[in-house]
C-alpha cells in the first residue's frame, strides 16, 4: 500500500456537534439519498403495474397510476431537496 491508497481516520473532520457544517451536510446527503431510494422503489412499483396492466391483470392500472404519482411526487421532493441544498465551500 502506497501513500496515496493510505485510508485516513474520521479525525480530520471536525466535530459532528449541532450546527456544524459537517452535519449539515450529512443531514443533507441523508435526505437526498432517502428520496433518491423512494424514487427507485416508485419507479419499480409503477412498472410492475404497468407489466401487469399489459398482461391483463384486474385493476393492475390502479397500481400503475398510484405508483407513478407517488413517483412524480417523490422526484419533486428529491429535486427541492437537492436545489434547497446549502451551498458547498471550498
């Protein structure tokens, strides 16, 4: 292992006290990341009623609309949060 591959230890991160920009960020990936997982879980359940509705299965078009409005509403969340994003500092 090579100086560069080196793994670094979590001391050079600051606290993860309230209020610091560090937990901000988490905070924000957290949110990010929750909305992204809701939107491929929509996404799944919108085509699975859509494979359902073209195979002929009794009310697989109700599961196919609920899933994609659960999607659009789940992309919206996952765009405000990323746009409502604080800024990154370098």
């Amino acid at each position: 292992m090579t100086d560069h591959e080196s793994t670094t230890t979590g001391e050079d991160l600051g606290p993860m006290e309230r209020g610091t920009s560090q937990r901000l960020a988490a905070r924000q990936r957290m949110w990010v990341q929750s909305w992204t997982a809701l939107c491929v879980l929509a996404a799944l359940w919108a085509l699975a009623g859509a494979a359902g509705w073209i195979r002929g299965v009794q009310d697989s078009w109700a599961f196919a609309t609920s899933g994609v409005v659960v999607l659009a509403c789940a992309a919206w969340a996952r765009r405000s949060a990323i746009r409502n994003a604080p800024p990154r500092h370098l």
